[in-house]
C-alpha cells in the first residue's frame, strides 16, 4: 500500500472510531481526508511519525482554519497552505496534558506520605504536577465527595465517577515539582498555551475551559521543566538529583511509557524503582511487565490500571473520567 493510501485509510479509521461521540468537526474532516486523494497527497508528505489525524487537525487549527470549518473549506484551506502544513507537522508532536487525569492518580498520590517532591516523566506543560491545587468530585454510587484545596475551591474542578469501595483520599503536600519532556511547554509562553489548547478537539469546550484554567494555576507558580528524552533514565536520575531529600520523591509516567519500545519501558522502570522513587502509572494492562501481580488484560475492558509501585490500585479511564476501585 503506497503512503497516499495509508493515509486515507489511517483517517477513515479515525473517522469511523475515534470521532464518534468526541468531535463532529474532526470526523467529518477525517472523512474528507479519506476520499480527497489530494488533501491525503498532502499529509502523506509529512513523517509518518507526525502524521496522528488530531495532530494534523490542531495544526491546520494554529495556522488558521476555522474551527468549525466545513470540510470542503478545511481541503481548500489544507491544498493552499500545504507546505506550512507539512513543515509544521513535522516539528510538532502530541502532547495530551489533560488536568482531569489528575482524579486517576489522586487515590494513588493519597496513599504516599508527604511532603512529596513530583516529577513526571512526559510533563508536556506541566498540569499533572498540581493535584494539590485542583479540585475533585467523586460520584459514586449513594454518595459524592468532594475534595478542595486548604485555601478554598479551586478553578480547576474535576469531576469523575467512581465504582468500588471509597478509600481514604486525601489532597497530596506537593513541595517540588518538576517534569522532563523532548518539548516542554511554559505555561507563562502565549504561544505553547495556544498550542495546549489548540490539542483540545472542537466539540470539548469544557475541556478547553479546564486547561486554560489549570494553565493558569501553573504559570502563577511554574514548575522546573527540562527539555530531554523522557526515557531516558539519566535524563531521571539528574533531575531526581535536584528534589529535596525532605520529601518522598514521586516519579510519575501516566502517558509516556506507550512511545517508548518496550525494552525501554522495561529499563525505564527498573531506573525508577533503583531511584527508591515511588512509582505510580496508569497503563494499559500489557504495556509493560512492571506490575507486581499478572494484570490480565481481559480484566480491564477500555480501561487502564491504576498503580503504585507496580501494585495495582484500580481500573480507570486513560484521562481520568472514571476510576474504578479494586485495592
């Protein structure tokens, strides 16, 4: 199958199963791609790598294209702006750093003493590393709770379902936060927070809205951000040199391990537990062997584990939506 090919079928693909439900714009937009021999010419020139439909989507987005273009102004848009399309595709990449994942990692984080010292591996702009100063709803079955920081409710609310038993949860004392990425976004920078934004799809405004608010929280108090390989277990090792040895350092990798070949991940992890880090991950059940019991994959239908130390904790949703308790 030559690349034109590949990629009206990769977008139809998309078109049919991811963007149902989550996006209009985009599904009708994939659509187009899979049956414009000349809009799919254009994006085959981009690097395989870079070529992801939401990717392509939010950059045709940043250059210009209405939000909710039709598709046929979005193919006229993509034909005349090709070159700018396929140049910037190739040095962006997809950076999801979605807040509400932060109602996934909280039981986890509630389990750790502080002060704890946060570093994610993958940080993107960084808004995983404030569950300290979000808010969180839980309902569950018969009862909610409800989790705010000591100052008083924050801007950022998170809401997700939980199933299960309603173990202790509690607010994590973050006293450092830092974070590695090949791209970090400064959330004080107008130009990386439009493009944090812009990966938001059209049709999720209050998802946008919860970025922007958490993008703020975090450039009101930025955290340490360095540009590296994030699976890299040096690029860990320097950066866990500079946390307070006050604080129980905690290395997150909620979203990272999946770029990662897998011997990588293996090697990451192992660099992870050498640190005598706490370790707490959300994946998906055979993406690794880091687990401290077999993680059956049938267990887990459309979900991730929730772990800490490679003990599994719960089954939740990728970004956060829901958790459901099995420790």
């Amino acid at each position: 199958m030559d690349e034109v090919a590949q990629v009206a079928e990769r977008f139809a693909r998309f078109a049919a199963e991811e963007a149902p439900g989550r996006s209009r714009v985009y599904g009708d937009w994939a659509a187009r791609v899979a049956e414009d021999g000349t809009v799919a010419a254009v994006l085959a020139r981009i690097p395989a790598a870079h070529r992801q439909p939401p990717l392509v989507f939010a950059v045709t987005r940043l250059l210009g294209a209405a939000d909710d273009a039709d598709a046929a102004d979005w193919a006229r848009f993509v034909r005349e702006r090709a070159d700018d399309i396929v140049a910037e595709c190739g040095v962006r990449g997809l950076q999801t750093n979605e807040p509400l994942r932060c109602a996934a990692l909280l039981p986890a984080l509630s389990l750790v003493p502080g002060p704890i010292a946060l570093l994610e591996l993958g940080a993107s702009g960084g808004l995983c590393l404030y569950p300290d100063r979000y808010s969180y709803r839980y309902a569950a079955t018969g009862r909610h709770v409800h989790l705010d920081p000591v100052d008083g409710a924050s801007g950022v609310v998170l809401t997700s379902t939980w199933d299960g038993p309603l173990p202790e949860l509690r607010l994590p004392e973050v006293v450092w936060r830092a974070g590695v990425d090949l791209q970090p976004r400064d959330p004080r920078d107008p130009r990386d927070r439009a493009w944090l934004e812009m990966l938001v799809w059209p049709g999720e405004e209050g998802r946008r809205e919860r970025i922007a608010r958490a993008l703020d929280i975090a450039a009101a108090d930025p955290p340490l951000l360095i540009a590296g390989d994030a699976g890299d277990p040096e690029a860990l090792r320097a950066l866990a040199a500079d946390a307070p040895s006050e604080a129980t350092l905690v290395v997150s990798t909620p979203g990272v391990l999946p770029y990662l070949p897998r011997a990588r991940r293996e090697a990451l992890i192992d660099a992870i537990r050498a640190l005598g880090a706490r370790w707490i991950t959300l994946d998906a059940p055979g993406l690794h062997s880091g687990w401290t019991e077999p993680v059956g994959e049938a267990e887990w239908p459309g979900g991730f584990a929730l772990a800490l130390d490679g003990r599994v904790l719960a089954a939740a949703d990728p970004l956060g939506a829901c958790v459901r308790w099995r420790a």
